[in-house]
C-alpha cells in the first residue's frame, strides 16, 4: 500500500495531481532547478512545492541586522543571469535577482507557495513517487505525484537555529535573541550587546549594530579565520568603463574569480601556513600592530577546515578599531542578571544577548520517505558523487559546496539531471538508481565528509543522519568544484554503478 492510499481523507484534496518532475524547494537551488528545466527540457512537466510564503529560502528568512552573502555573487549569482551589484550583496539585493529570474522566465506559474512537503513515498509497481504536503494556511493536504523527485531545499533548519543551554540563563534581565530568528522590532540604540558566536554572521550583525549600540562585543570561544577586501571588483568596473556588454562581464569575472578561489583553495592545502599568515595580516592591517591579534584572529586550524568569512571593506575590524566594537576570546561560565561571566572571571555587561551560534542541519528537509512502505534511513545508503544515494530511485539531491558558491553546483547538477532524464527517454528507462559496482565490493564505508577536511560544528553534530561515503571518487562529496565541473559533465550514463529499469 503507498501513502496515497492511507491519506487522511477529509484534509486531502480529492485530485492527484501528477508532474514528470517535483522540485522540493524553491530557495537558491530550487529557482536554479526550475529555470534549468523549463530551458534544456520544455515539454517537462514540473511543479516547485515550498513551506514558505514566497521565494528565497535563507534570504526570505533570515532577518538580522545587516543580512548579506558570504560568497560573492557573480559566482554565487547563477551562470545565465548576469549579477550587476557589489561583490557582496545583501538580502534584499540578492531576492530582487531571483524575483528578476522568476519574472522573467515565467517561473511562477510553476512554483507553489506555502506547501511544507511531509512526505515522499516510492512505488515500484507505479515507478513514481507519491509526494504528501500540508498547506501552512490553511492544514490542507495535497498529494502530488511525480516520475522523478529533485530535492532542493535547502540544508538547515529554518524555524530555529541552534542555541546551546547555558547555566544561569534563566537568571539574566536583558533580552536573549538568536539571529536565525531574529524578532520584529528589536530596539537595541543605546544598548550593551554581547554577540556570541564568531562566524560569518557575527561578522554580519556587529558592524551593522555598532554604529548603533553603546557597545557591542564579540565573544567568541576560538578566533575564526576572516577575509577582509574592498566590495567591489576591479575587473568589472574596467569592463563596464570600456562598454563590455554585462553578459560578458558576468562570464570573465566569474572566470577569474573562480580561478583565484582555485588557486587560494589550493594554496590551503598545499602551503596552509603562508595562507595563515597572509589572512591574519590582513587583519592586522585594519587593526594596527598593538591589537592583541595572536589571541583573537589566529585559528587553531588550517584555512577552509571551515567556511572563510569575507569581510567586505573590513568593516567587522573597522568598527573594533573605532571602538565601538571589541573581542573576547573566552568561554562562558555562566550568565548572570547583568550579562555573562566567563570562565577567566571576567563579566560582560549586556542589555541584549545574540546567539550567532549556528543552525541545525535538516537532511532532506526532514521529509519521511519511503519506498515500497519501507521507511528510508539516509545513514544506512552510500552517497554518489554527493547527489543520490544507493536504493533510491529516480531522486537527486541538491548539496552545494562549503570552499566556492552554492550555486555552482545548482547549475552543473541542473545539467546532470537533464543529460539523465534525456538518457531515460531515449532508452525507455522508467527507474534510475545507483548501486555498489563489483569494484566496491568491501569498500569501506566512512562518515559523509572528513573531518580533516572540512569540520564546522553544524555538520559534525549531524554527521549520524547523514549519509556514508566511500574510498572512491564516485562515492564521494568532494566538494572540488574545480574537478567536478570536469569530472560530472562526463559522466558515464551506462557505468556499472547505474541500474535501469
């Protein structure tokens, strides 16, 4: 028996509505998806489903002070639509651009809002799946089937973000927030504020909240490697002095950013104590040479272990150097009615406390699938290339990359899953899946990402849920975009490792 037949009557919708393809998500990935689609396969038929009231994912949600990408965009920026603005752009710059890619490529007519997908089951005897998801208005449920599932949405959870249970919470008098959910209206002019966290959206929230506050104070359990530059990229504004058609622009930028970020990335691995040096004097050039800069910006690990932060025009160090912000290297103790003691004795004085303490992972947007009625436990399949797993039919998984853009991958995996379905239809396939080759045969089996090479807290936590990898290459994330983008276009559509039906 499939989910269709044990919908609950009253609450579904009497029709079924079928689409070749359903994309879960219609965030960064999910709007990359559908224009891939309707553009390389237009007799498609496909239907977006997102929880959300409208597009963006993590730029409709998150709602700190300052908000704003931590890649840039002409790489983070899709490769079809050219990106005009400064390097790093802000929430409502970044949602303009997908409002202009959904608009015009006619994008909303296939794009249904406020659908929370609960449910994915597979039938073998149908080779389709049916998917089960909840109006958010109104606790409808809506039950569409497809012949191919594209998960898009998205990697954390966006209706709360992490926050550790520290001793004496209960007991401080000011206003606690974590920035992932940040409240409507926060009046914090005039205000102490005490930031916990030191990545990327501590680097955010401190230089837009100073100019503001009384104080403000970074407090942070270990330094975070950052990169501070100028928002603005050279190249493109030579090529806009000369009249070079933005199309152009877009694509040479892009080239050259992302050979510099193949070169930095490969500098990392290969020299990490040069590239060590040379991102802690940048630092030290925004702060002088009497900060305290071996306690508070020198990491404890190599570069791009975790995410680097760019800080655009060094205004994070700009606003410490006036001021108005500074740094506490420590762990806390406890917090107190007036603020947080740290474990060196220390007490910081706070009206508002922000949590930048990360997110929870959410592992294909936490939807229950199944196949045939067996439940599907993601950490018992084996990861291909970071896109589908072993055992589940006709699905691929959206997971951009931690060292470049997300949306690169959004762009190539677009390619991938179109050469896929061309390759089913031309042979007759109903079913892909990708299973163990003969070659695997007692390959060990390790956790999804290593450690050694990339290690943010938000993963490790999760690590349990998430599916294996192998010792080979197509079992693997590798997260190289500089090989993928070799490597997937070339894909062997007939290797032993694809199973049709």
């Amino acid at each position: 028996m499939t989910l269709a037949d044990t919908l609950e009557r009253p609450r579904t919708a009497a029709k079924v509505e079928h689409f070749d393809v359903l994309i879960v998500g219609a965030g960064i990935s999910g709007v990359g998806a559908a224009y891939h689609l309707q553009d390389q396969m237009p007799g498609k038929t496909f239907v977006a489903l997102d929880s959300l009231e409208s597009f963006g994912g993590t730029w409709l949600t998150h709602k700190y002070p300052g908000i704003r990408s931590d890649s840039d965009l002409y790489t983070f920026g899709y490769r079809f639509k050219p990106w005009v603005g400064p390097p790093i752009a802000t929430a409502p710059e970044i949602l303009k651009y997908m409002r202009e890619v959904i608009e015009e490529n006619d994008l909303a007519r296939h794009i249904r809002y406020k659908h929370k997908v609960l449910s994915a089951s597979w039938s073998s005897a149908d080779n389709r799946w049916t998917v089960e998801a909840e109006r958010t208005d109104t606790g409808e449920r809506h039950a569409f089937t497809c012949n191919f599932l594209w998960m898009c949405q998205g990697y954390y959870k966006h209706d709360a973000g992490f926050m550790p249970e520290w001793p004496g919470m209960e007991d401080f008098k000011g206003t606690i927030v974590h920035a992932q959910t940040w409240p409507e209206g926060l009046d914090y002019k005039g205000k102490r504020v005490v930031v916990i966290g030191s990545g990327a959206t501590a680097a955010t929230v401190i230089p837009a909240m100073a100019k503001d506050v009384e104080h403000i104070t970074m407090l942070q359990r270990s330094p975070t490697f950052f990169f501070p530059a100028m928002n603005r990229n050279e190249l493109a504004d030579i090529l806009r002095e000369i009249k070079v058609e933005e199309p152009l622009i877009h694509d040479i930028v892009r080239k050259k950013m992302l050979y510099d970020q193949e070169v930095i990335t490969r500098r990392c691995l290969e020299e990490p104590e040069a590239v060590t040096a040379e991102l802690i004097e940048g630092v030290r050039a925004f702060l002088g040479p009497d900060y305290d800069v071996a306690t508070h910006f020198t990491p404890r690990y190599r570069p791009w272990r975790q995410r680097v932060a760019f800080v655009p025009d060094g205004d994070l160090f700009q606003g410490i150097a006036s001021g108005k912000a500074s740094v506490v290297t420590d762990e806390i103790e406890r917090f107190t009615k007036d603020g947080i003691l740290t474990k060196s004795g220390q007490e910081l004085k706070a009206d508002i406390i922000v949590a930048a303490t990360g997110f929870h992972m959410c592992v294909l947007g936490d939807v229950q699938f199944d196949i045939d009625g067996k439940p599907v436990d993601f950490s018992e399949t084996v990861n291909y290339r970071g896109m589908m797993f072993t055992g589940v039919p006709n699905m691929l998984w959206i997971f951009g990359y931690f060292r470049a853009s997300w949306t690169l991958r959004v762009d190539m995996l677009a390619d991938f899953v179109v050469r896929l379905l061309k390759h089913m239809d031309a042979n007759g396939y109903q079913r892909v899946e990708v299973a163990l080759r003969k070659e695997d045969h007692n390959m060990p089996l390790l956790p999804w990402i290593d450690a050694e090479n990339f290690n943010p807290n938000y993963l490790l936590r999760a690590m349990h849920q998430l599916p294996k990898r192998g010792d080979k290459p197509e079992w693997q994330h590798n997260q190289d975009y500089w090989r993928e983008r070799d490597e997937i276009p070339l894909i062997d559509l007939n290797g032993a490792e694809y199973v049709y039906r």
